[in-house]
C-alpha cells in the first residue's frame, strides 16, 4: 500500500509540475487581444538598491528605474517576442520570492498599452495595464528563461548578458 502511494503521489507531483501553460497562455492573449497592431518597446530595468533608499530621479516603468530602452521595429523579434510570452513551454510552477525586474516587454496602441515586467532572479513575470493594475501574474520555466534571455541578448549586444538567472540549484517555493 505503501508503494502505491508513493508512486501516486510521484504521479502527482510530476503532473502538478508540468501543468504550468495553458492557464497563462489564454491570460496572456487575453491582454495582448486588440494589440496586434501595437508598437513594441523593450526595457532594460535598473536593480534597485538593498534596504530602504531615497526615490531616484529619472525615467520610470510603473516603480521601477529604466536603465534602456529599446523601440522594437523588426516585426521577427515582435513576433518572437509574442511567441514567447504565448508559449505554454515558457510557463513553470516554481516560486520564489524577489521580485527584482531586470527587463519589461511593453505593447502600446494609442493611449492603451500593457507591461510584461520580468524578474529573472525569481522566474517571476507580473503584467500591469496602462491603469496601472496588476492584471497578472505567473511562474517562468527554464525554457521560458531561455527565451528571454536570447531576446534579451539580441537587443544589447552591446550591453552583455541577461540580468542574473536563478540557478535550477536555487531552491524555490
């Protein structure tokens, strides 16, 4: 009886594990629905300071310091953009806790846009309307940190690699 749980309860984890996907991809193209046409900027974000600090001047994303910013006109890296981020591969159930943004994916039509803010010290993305609400939020898999990182590594050339990725060693909620 024992054993038969045990393999259940593998069972179990190993499907709660690889479930991440489609609940996040139907958000996703829910909230990209209507901005097909959009105009597309990539934001490198700056790390903020450990402990409390005094507001900094300058350019922001919502609350966060923009280090760079990047127009997208290249309808490829738009499309891959988009590919990515409606990609149930890119999603995982693993959690931790930071929430540091390194880069922001925003898609803007007129006065309506919305921010995908990426953390990929905790594999985080948030997304966050023109109104400034949290309309979601969901886990990145190791494929989707991938991803990312060549999209990421493709715009700044120049700038370097990706801000710092959790280890698959780093525990994780």
């Amino acid at each position: 009886m024992r054993t038969a749980l045990r393999v259940l309860g593998l069972f179990v984890f190993v499907a709660l594990a690889s479930c991440g996907g489609s609940k996040e991809v139907n958000q996703v193209k829910s909230l990209l629905n209507g901005l097909e046409h959009a105009e597309v900027t990539f934001y490198q974000l700056k790390e903020e300071p450990e402990g409390p600090h005094e507001p900094t001047p300058g350019p922001k994303l919502h609350r966060w310091d923009i280090e760079n910013e990047t127009v997208i006109t290249d309808p490829e890296m738009i499309a891959s953009m988009r590919a990515v981020l409606t990609d149930p591969s890119t999603y995982g159930t693993m959690e931790a806790a930071c929430f540091e943004p390194g880069m922001a994916i925003r898609f803007k039509s007129g006065e309506q846009y919305i921010d995908f803010v990426i953390c990929l010290h905790c594999l985080q993305i948030e997304a966050i309307n023109s109104a400034g609400k949290l309309c979601g939020h969901w886990i990145l898999s190791n494929a989707g940190i991938s991803k990312l990182e060549n999209i990421y590594t493709a715009l700044h050339k120049d700038i370097g690699s990706a801000p710092s990725v959790a280890s698959p060693s780093t525990p994780t909620k």
